[in-house]
C-alpha cells in the first residue's frame, strides 16, 4: 500500500486500534448512536413523511423501517482491526434503513465502491475490512435530493445541526484513528447545497487545526460510476492509483473547502 493512504501509526505498528485509540473509538461509537437517538426523538413524526416520499415510488415502494439510521457495521469492528480509511457518503438510502441492514453504503453506491477497492489492490485497502463508514447527515430519504422536501420547515433545524453534529464525529473520528478520510459527493456541498451547513462546519473545524485537513480528500459519487468514471478521466499516464487519487482529492478539497 503507498504511504499516502496510511495512517503514520499504521506505517509503525500494523493495527490503528492499539488499547488507547480503541477507547477513543468506543467513545465516539457511543456518541454517534447517542446523536441518531437524539435526532430520533426530535422528530416522532419523521417516518410518516418519509414514508409518503416512499410509497409515491410506485415502481419500488418500500416500508421505511429505519428514519434516523446508526451505521451498525461499527459494532463489528474490534481492537485487532486495521482501519486504514475514513469514508463519508451523503445519507441513508432504502437499503441502509431496512431493519436488517442499518448500514451504511450497502447499496448500488456501496457494490461500485467494493469493486473499485477489488479493482485496485495496489492501494490495499480490504473495502470491508479496512473502512469504516460515516455520512454527512444519518437522516434516511429514498433520494438525497428528496431531503429538500422531506425536512421542510418543521425539520430544517434538527437536519442542519444533524450535519453539524456530523461534521463534529467525523474530525474526532479522524483525530482518534489518524488515517485518511474520502468524503464522496461534493456537488451538494457548495453554496445553497443540502450539505452546506456540513462543509461550512467542517472548514472551521479543519482551519482551527491547520495541519489536519492535508489527510482529507474530496470526491464524486461512487452511485453510477462517478468517482470511477472520473478517475479513469483524470489519471494520467504512468501515475499509481494512489498518486492519482491524491492529487484529484486534494484539487477537489480546495475546491470545496478553499483549503
């Protein structure tokens, strides 16, 4: 694996999750589920209107089982795991919520984002392995888009410090791990975006601490081939796969985050 995509503890031990950071992961773990919890309660109401947004998908209706969802592939996760990437999508989708998933990217998105790790094995990084999961918001919808209208007015508060609250987990989760974070789907991260409030927390919090948003990248969708398709358009000739996607990521930050 190039060094770009370690984490300097894994470069020195070979496992992140010594005794010390595994307690931190612990703590943020038992934060974030105390976050959904919170959101969840906020909003009794929530699953009603997700639930219309779901049943006017007359092509593919489903029960919307989960509203506010926990990525419960962190309870997998144990000390004598190697986690080498943080990777952060936008929000639920239908898989995600079912009850018996409530995990994050486990739909189409997540297939593609499997293959591409399969398909690049220079970068070593175990798609199922190696990364854990977080999302700009954990507020389910059956489209990102769909969120516009499914937190109208009554919910536009509890989604913004959702994204906040997320923003937050995801620098501490980055500082107790100390390995590299991909934050996937910038187009709803700039101005007027449904993640502003996310990208606007994240820069402050990235500035007050100036060295540690240089391990952060920036990129497409995995859904329909976006992060791939653009990689392959990008890459230039004689370039690794890690050289490659640092350099995309970093262009992409700046361009979102000025930094």
């Amino acid at each position: 694996m190039n060094l770009h995509w370690k984490s300097r503890h894994a470069a020195r031990r070979g496992k992140i999750l010594n005794l010390q950071t595994w307690n931190k992961f612990l703590k943020l773990k038992k934060k974030f589920k105390r976050i959904v919890n919170e959101l969840s309660e906020s909003m009794p109401q929530l699953r009603n209107v997700q639930q219309k947004f779901a049943d006017s998908r007359a092509e593919a209706s489903y029960i919307v089982e989960t509203p506010v969802v926990f990525n419960t592939a962190l309870d997998d996760i144990t000390i004598d795991d190697d986690i080498k990437l943080i990777l952060t999508a936008d929000n639920p989708g239908k898989r995600e919520q079912a009850a018996d998933n409530k995990r994050y990217l486990v739909g189409p998105s997540g297939k593609i984002a499997r293959k591409f790790f399969i398909d690049n094995p220079s970068l070593g990084i175990d798609f199922l392995k190696n990364v854990i999961i977080l999302n700009k918001t954990p507020i389910h919808s059956p489209r990102t888009v769909e969120l516009r209208a499914i937190l109208n007015d009554d919910y536009k508060i509890y989604f913004e410090k959702s994204q906040t609250d997320m923003a937050i987990l995801l620098l501490e989760f980055q500082d107790a791990l100390e390995c590299p974070v991909w934050i996937t789907g910038y187009s709803e991260m700039r101005k007027n975006g449904l993640f502003e409030v996310y990208t606007d927390k994240l820069k402050k919090l990235y500035m007050e601490r100036n060295h540690q948003y240089k391990n952060t990248f920036v990129f497409r969708h995995f859904s329909m081939n976006q992060f791939t398709i653009d990689l392959k358009q990008q890459s230039l000739e004689n370039e690794t796969a890690a050289k490659t996607l640092k350099r995309i990521g970093s262009a992409y930050r700046k361009k979102i985050f000025g930094i």
